[in-house]
C-alpha cells in the first residue's frame, strides 16, 4: 500500500520530512549552515561553505515556512540570508565566493573567489524565496546578483549567459553551459513571482527559447549540456566525466525533465502554442531513453547514440519528474503523465525516501542500492524534493475541509 501521492496532506508532510532532517542541525551558530551530512543526519564537516548550499538552504527554510505557515523556520531564513551577505558577497566586485574553505583530496582547505553564474541563479532563488515568505530583504539580493549578471555575464547576441568569471570579474571562461541558464531562468520565474517586474519574467522566456528551441537543431531535438564560447555544441567536454557533479558528459533525463517543467510554469504566465508540446516531447525522450526497465529509475545520463553513459539513479533526477509530470498532468488532462506521476512518487518511495532519519538518499547504484554514506555533501540540500512536493501541490491541492 503507497500513500496517496497527491495529497495535500501527504505532500506537506514531505517537506516537513526534509525540513527536519536538516533542522536544528544544520545552524553554525557562528553564521550559516553546515553543508555536509551524513545518512543519519550527522554533520560531516564544520568548515567548509559552498554558495549553492548556501543560497538552497534559503530556498528550503523559505518555502516551508510560507507553505507549512512555520513561523518558527524565519529565524533561520534570515539567519541564512546574513551569511550570504557576510560570509559570500564581496562590495569590491559585488561578486558572491563560490565556495570558502572548502576540503580538498589532499587534506588541505581553499577558497574559490571565482563568480559563477550558476552560483548567481540560486542567489537570486535564495532572494525570491525569502521575499515570497514575507522577508522584504530578499529584494537586495535579487538586485544584486542580477546586477552583476547584467554586466559581466549576458550575452544579448545569444539571448544566453556566460558561465564564470574570475573573483576580480576581468577573466571570463570560454565555456558556456545549458545547465546555469536552465537555473537562471528557473530563478528570473520566482523573482517575478516575488515582485512582479516584467523583466525577470521577460528573460525566463528569452532563455528558455534559446535553449529549448534554437540550440537544440543539431542534437536532434534534446538539449545538450556544453557550449564553446560562441553557443555552439562542444561534443567532447568532460567525454571522460560522465558522472560530474555539475557539468556531466552526455544527454541529461534530469534536466529534460527540469526543462519540461519550467517551461510549462512559463506556460501559467505567458502562454504559447509551442510550449505544451515540447515540454511533452522533452519529457517523453527522459523517460523513453532514460528508465531503466529491468531495475526501474531514471539513468543519470545518456550519449548521443542513446546508449546509457551514467547508470547511477540520483535523488533530484526524479524529484523533477514527479514535478514534470504532475504539471504535465495538469496541461494536457493526458493519463500517461498521471501514470508517470505515481510510477515516479512509488519508485522515490520504494528507493529515495529514508524513511528511518528523513531526506532522501542522494545517490544509488542501477540495482538501487545506496552505495555512498553522503545523503547531503556541500552543494546538496533537499531543494529537489521540495520543490517536488510545492510543483505537486500547485497541481493537486485542495482546501482544508471546513468544521
């Protein structure tokens, strides 16, 4: 017996489920989170800082506290968004560090200065959460990372954003990714959702045109993940590096998935006869080339032959998918996708959920095994299921019945 997965019960209990594996451990009572844990919750590392836990931490503390009505999880939003200002942001560059003391192979411990677009996406989420929950300050912000956005990483030619700059913001990488412009226009939704201003909507459509329609003539329809300097496909970026954390070789089921589902949130704001149906097609390729039939699961990646390059399942692959196809559900009233709603939310209860401590497991082998004692290593937080459950609950709500 499977709880009924769209409840409206059973969805909010999933946040709090994620929500309290992290609280109260997770507070550095000296300034921000801790961002490595174990399976059972215990913290793994005191030092290091990472901005995308940072920022998704925000992220997570927010959302619950304006979707559960948690007052007592404001704290420590602003707790977060005080670190990001003292421990991130640089005045000088008006950049935010992407990682600070950070463990190394070696033993030793170093700080990244570098301004990382993707990093910038997620400062700007972090933002919009916080102002959704009612923390006006969240607006700065927002100002300021797209500030530095405006000026040192987009590319009008493209509609597009360059992907990192050097700390002192005179160094740009050659590389170009899809994968911080899908975040980027995944944070321009919820900054519009928290102000209202055009142009963060405006943008989100811009990039999800370029990445979605125009770049996708030569791969056949799918998004690839690596660009050169001039947006066109690099094939051979991290060939060897299948399994990266954020810039892996291959097609991606998750960020189709990913894709699937902001493009159908655009479609709530700015509808278009072009949406519907490639969110369906993107979703319907993630799943037709990327679940795996004999063990269930999507694969983390595949090559452009459609051979399966990653066999790993991880925990936010599904996550968005049990988002895409809710929305999807909604959108097209198409049973497959209801179909896929359950199939995704059974096989995350079945393998991902930890029923015993909370969260999910992060990573698993194809046969589902978890192999790796990290649920949370720095730049992982519950963000995923979440926004999972928030996607869900937009979808499938209903009021509390009246007494």
């Amino acid at each position: 017996m499977y709880p009924e997965f769209d409840s409206t019960i059973f969805l909010r209990d999933q946040i709090s489920a994620v929500v309290d594996f992290y609280r109260p451990a997770a507070v550095d009572p000296d300034g921000g989170f801790y961002h490595c844990f174990r399976d059972d919750g215990s913290v793994c590392d005191t030092i290091g800082r990472h901005l995308v836990s940072s920022t998704r931490f925000v992220y997570l503390f927010a959302t619950a506290a304006r979707i559960l009505g948690d007052t007592s999880l404001v704290p420590l939003v602003q707790h977060g968004l005080e670190y990001l200002y003292s421990g991130h942001y640089r005045e000088a560059t008006g950049g935010f560090l992407w990682e600070i003391e950070m463990a190394r192979e070696d033993g030793s411990r170093s700080t990244d200065d570098s301004i990382v677009a993707y990093g910038m996406a997620f400062v700007i989420l972090a933002g919009s959460a916080a102002v959704k929950a009612g923390i006006e300050t969240g607006h700065e912000l927002i100002r300021l990372a797209w500030r530095v956005l405006e000026e040192d990483f987009w590319e009008p030619k493209y509609g597009l954003y360059a992907d990192r700059r050097s700390g002192d913001r005179r160094d740009l990488s050659p590389y170009r990714g899809q994968n911080a412009n899908m975040h980027l226009c995944e944070a321009c939704l919820a900054a519009y959702e928290a102000g209202g201003d055009i142009k963060f909507l405006d943008r989100a459509v811009t990039l999800a045109e370029a990445l979605t329609r125009d770049r996708t003539i030569e791969t056949d329809g799918l998004i690839w993940e690596h660009y050169r300097a001039d947006w066109t496909v690099d094939w051979d970026f991290h060939r060897d590096k299948p399994n990266d954390l954020f810039r892996p070789w291959g097609y991606q089921p998750g960020h189709h998935v990913e894709w699937s589902k902001l493009l159908l949130e655009i479609q709530r704001y700015r509808p278009a006869e072009w949406i519907v149906p490639r969110a369906r097609q993107l979703f319907d390729a993630a799943v037709r080339f990327g679940w795996d039939e004999k063990y269930t699961g999507l694969y983390y990646g595949f090559a452009p032959d459609r051979s399966i390059t990653a066999d790993d399942k991880y925990y936010w692959v599904h996550a968005e998918a049990i988002g895409a196809a809710a929305l999807l559900h909604e959108a097209t009233g198409a049973p497959q996708y209801r179909d896929w709603y359950e199939r995704l939310w059974q096989y995350s209860w079945d393998h991902l959920v930890d029923h015993r401590y909370g969260g999910w497991f992060r990573i698993l082998d194809r046969t589902n095994a978890p192999y790796s004692s990290l649920k949370s290593p720095p730049g992982k937080t519950g963000y995923h299921p979440v926004g999972a459950c928030v996607t869900a609950l937009s979808v499938y709500d209903s009021p509390a019945p009246q007494d």
